[in-house]
C-alpha cells in the first residue's frame, strides 16, 4: 500500500505485490494491458466533469475495476481501498470496464473447433435475469472456447436463465458468431443440426454401438474443457452474486474472458 494525501494507506499499481492478487496478472502482463486501455483511449477520458482529471491514474483505474470484479466488493468498499469516493469508483468502472472487453475474434482458422457451454450467473435484476433451476434469478451466459488453446474466442449476450442452452444458443448471438466453424456441445444442445453433439441412446432403451459409446467418451474429455474455463472465469468473484444493471453483465463477461486469455497465454 501507499499513502494518500490524508495520510491513510490505500491500495495502488505502483506497487507490484498487488497486481496479481487482484487480477491474477503478472505485473508485465498488467502493464501490457495498461498499455492496451490507453491506446483504447483509456487516457483521454475524464470524469464527466469539463476540467476535472480523475483522481487516480490510469494503471490504478485499471487495477481497481480487475479489483472490483475479483473481489465483488461494494462500492462503497472498493473506493476507500483506493483512496476515492465510491462514486468515483462507480465513474471509473462505468468509464474504464468496456475498454477492458475482450476483442472480437475478426479472423480465425478454417479448422478451427470451437466448444461451447453456458453457465448461470446469479443477476440482481430482474429486468433481464429469471428464476432458473437453481431457484435463483440468473442469466444464461454462453462461452465460446478454442477447443485447441482454450482461449474464450466469443461470448453471447446474457439471456434470462430460465431458457435452456439449445434456445439461448440462438438468441444471444453466439451462433453467428461461430458461424462456418465445427461447434461442440453437450446434448442440451439439441435442436442445433450445426452443433455436434453426443450420440444419444435410442428411445427404444437398447445399447449405443460400442463405436458410438467410444466417440461419446471422446467428447466428453475435449468438451470438459469449456467447463473448466468457466469454473476460472468465475474466480472473479462478480460472475457468482451480479449486483450491478443486467446491461453491463456484457462489458464486464467480455472483460473478465480478456483477463483469463491474458492469463493463458503468459
């Protein structure tokens, strides 16, 4: 920690110990990310106020909204960490989030195979989030992966987390997305003839063939891995209790899928 002007310690980029406990980065890779925001026009931006600079500088803007998201702290909580009103956090990660987005995947490999899987993110508003199977209001995030590098390549627009993936699949826009590449997914994908899926047992009760059976043990192993993205993603602690507008659940997916590449890649 460092001390602000009051004299009270506060958390800041400045020291390096407290970059990769909130946001699982290695310092380099936090600066390189510093550096994308600002290209992204991170440093131009004020506060809304003609004249008024914001309070902290970019890399500790950087650092308190990845804070925010691993933490899931209050407003009210997170500011004083960083020495600022808790509506000046809200400014930042209002301001300072969508530049953070994962970039859209613009070329990708004709062999590329992507695999595909949604998850529940419990959502506090109830404009867009719906009681689901676990009894909670959720949204229905759908995560695309590189079933190769495991890199999350396209995320869906959060549905209502009372539809199942087949329908969600199709509304939230991640099927274009992966358009004209080989998509794999569990069987709650039905319905999808461009989704490959596992062999389903005949209704009549009798045996899948063993080749069939082999294939499915397949899938199984190279699918598991959109489920252990997912299970990483969520150690951003704001994916668990979404407390904000359902709105921003897009900036802050995509944001958090850009933090786990960084992190993949090294």
């Amino acid at each position: 920690m460092i001390v602000d002007d009051a004299g009270v310690q506060v958390i800041s980029a400045a020291r390096a110990e407290w970059i990769h406990p909130f946001t699982g980065l290695t310092p380099a890779q936090f600066r390189r990310l510093v550096r994308l925001v600002a290209q992204r026009g991170g440093d131009a931006i004020l506060d809304g106020r003609p004249g008024r600079q914001w309070a902290l500088d970019l890399p500790d803007r950087v650092l308190l909204v990845a804070a925010y998201w691993r933490t899931n702290l209050t407003m009210r909580q997170i500011g004083p960490l960083f020495g600022v009103s808790h509506s000046a956090a809200h400014r930042v990660i209002d301001t300072l989030g969508p530049l953070l987005a994962l970039a859209p995947v613009r070329r990708r490999r004709v062999d590329q195979v992507t695999i595909v899987d949604g998850t529940l993110i419990p959502t506090r508003d109830h404009r867009l989030a719906a009681q689901s199977k676990n009894y909670r209001y959720s949204t229905n995030l759908q995560v695309a992966i590189d079933a190769n590098t495991r890199l999350v390549v396209a995320l869906g627009d959060p549905q209502p987390g009372n539809r199942n993936d087949t329908i969600v699949y199709r509304t939230s826009g991640i099927s274009q997305k992966l358009a004209g590449r080989p998509t794999m997914a569990d069987g709650a994908y039905r319905g999808n003839p461009e989704v490959v899926i596992p062999y389903r047992k005949p209704q009549d009760g009798t045996a899948l063939p063993q080749w069939q059976e082999d294939l499915n043990a397949v899938h199984r192993t190279v699918r598991a891995r959109v489920e252990h993205t997912l299970a990483r993603m969520k150690q951003w602690k704001i994916l668990r209790d979404y407390r904000r507008a359902a709105s921003t659940l897009t900036d802050t997916a995509t944001g958090i899928a850009h933090l786990y590449n960084i992190i993949l890649t090294g």
